[in-house]
C-alpha cells in the first residue's frame, strides 16, 4: 500500500491567506490510488489545475474547523468530486461548526453541498473513524473554534498525524506519541507567539514530546515566511534532534519503508480533466 501526501498548499493565518504569499489548499492523501483532501482553503482547485490533479478522483473530503483557510474551496471541490454534482458521491467530514454551525461560526457548506457526497459526518475529539478505509483517530485541539481536531491516520508503515490549528499544551502534544509523522501547523517564528497557534518555540515543545521521525511545518504565517521557515524548521532539528522540514507548495511526501520527499510536476496551460469531458 501507498501513502503519498500531496501539499497543495502550506500557508496559514489571515495575511499569507488573504495574499496568497503561500497556496492555503491543504493536502491530498492517495492511499492505493484513491484520494482524501483534507482542508481545501483557498488555493486549492489551482493548485489542483497547476498539477493537473482531476477532483472527480477524490473520494473523501475532510475540514477541520470553520476558518476559510481550511475550506473556502470546498463547495467546488464538492462539485468536481460529485461530477458537478450530478452523482452523488464520496464523503464529507467536518467539525460542528464546519457542517451544522454554531454560535457565530458556520456551517461552512450550504445544506445543497452538504448533499452532495453520499454521506456527510460530524466528528469530535475521541473520535475514531474509518476514512476509506484508513483508520482515523480525532485528537483535541485548542483554537478559536473550539470544535477543531486533528488527526492521526494509521497507515500500514506507520501513524501520520496532522494537527491542524492549536495552541501549544502538553496534554494536546501527548495525543500524538508514536506518530511516524508529524505535520506541524507553525504559524509564527521563534519568540512570536500568538493565541491560538503555535510559534518555533511551540514546535520544539511539541516535537521533544512527540519525538517523530519527521515534523513537517505548514500554516505558515507571513512573520514566519519572512523569517525564513527553512531556517526556522533548522532551528528546531538542532533543538530537538528530531528531522524537521518546512514544507513547499505542491511537495510531495511519500511514507513507505523510508520517507522521501519530492516535488509535484506543475504545468501552466488550459488542462481540462478527463471527468468534465
Ligand atoms: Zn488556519
Ligand atoms: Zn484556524
């Protein structure tokens, strides 16, 4: 079995957003040929189109919380997962505030979107799913949504977990022992602290705990970005001992006996999948 990550998009927080300094399209997990798209905030369907990547290919969508860098492009993914919506396919997984709202959060998909897939689930901490047929465990997070989670998948060479927006706590941390792989949101750089996210500092904390094989760093924030998140993720290898990486817009982690990393090939012309034809 395969295990390929696929980031379509590693920034995070209002400004990298709101500017596209760094794609916020979140990731594409093929597993045996079949596709899960975790998170697909802005950015996502171009960075599907620069990789020439069919979104009638996934069969599973999953959105952690109710901030628009996590989902703004998901009622289009919905579609091109559905044929334009004229099958009803695939899955759709979120928080409450994501699917149903709350409070002055969300829901986030139209009630016709959220009609689309076959089936639509609500998760909560504690959680353990079956995502086609990949066990997932839902972990606690601390944010400004207070319904968003991560995740660990149990892939068959080992756990992957990404921990999607949260305040550094140890108990948070603790959720994550054993992971193979750790994709680390990091959203400001050393001494930079703000609520609700992780800074460098909080990654060195999170990986001394964890102990990965490898953290990965993504959200990146523009304070980080202008920083320099490679030297930022250098910073935490020498502190903790632990690989560190920043991820790059369209890298691609494969996890299998070892772990490499390469890069999607990216075209700029008028590709048109074989599903709209
Ligand atoms: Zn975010
Ligand atoms: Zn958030």
């Amino acid at each position: 079995m395969t295990f390929r990550i696929i980031f379509l998009g590693t920034g995070g927080g209002r400004h990298t957003t709101a500017f596209q300094v760094r794609s916020t399209g979140g990731m594409l997990i093929e597993h045996d040929g079949r596709f899960i798209h975790v998170d697909p905030g802005p950015g996502a369907l171009t960075q599907m189109h620069r990789i020439h990547y069919d979104p009638a290919q996934t069969e599973s969508v999953i959105i952690s919380h109710s901030h628009p860098d996590h989902y703004s492009d998901a009622e289009s993914v919905i579609e091109g997962m559905t044929y334009g919506g004229w099958e009803k396919r695939g899955h759709l997984y979120g928080s409450p505030t994501v699917l149903e709202g709350a409070g002055n959060l969300g829901p986030c998909i139209s009630p016709y979107h959220r009609g689309l897939p076959e089936g639509c689930t609500v998760f909560m901490p504690g959680d353990v799913l079956d995502i086609d047929g990949i066990r997932v465990d839902i972990h606690k997070a601390k944010h400004s949504d207070p319904t968003n989670v991560g995740f660990t998948f149990h892939t068959p060479h080992g756990k992957v977990s990404y921990v999607s927006d949260t305040e550094f706590t140890e108990e948070i941390a603790r959720q994550y022992i054993g992971t193979r792989v750790l994709i680390l949101p990091t959203t400001t750089p050393r001494g930079n602290r703000i609520k609700y996210h992780m800074c460098t500092d909080d990654a060195v904390e999170f990986e001394r705990i964890v102990k990965p094989e490898l953290a990965v760093f993504v959200h990146l924030g523009v304070v980080i970005i202008r920083a320099g998140a490679d030297s930022e993720a250098k910073h935490v290898e020498d502190s903790t001992g632990v690989r560190t990486i920043a991820a790059r817009d369209r890298m691609i982690l494969d996890v299998g006996e070892s772990l490499s990393v390469s890069e999607a090939p990216c075209f700029d012309d008028e590709w048109i999948p074989p599903s709209s034809v």
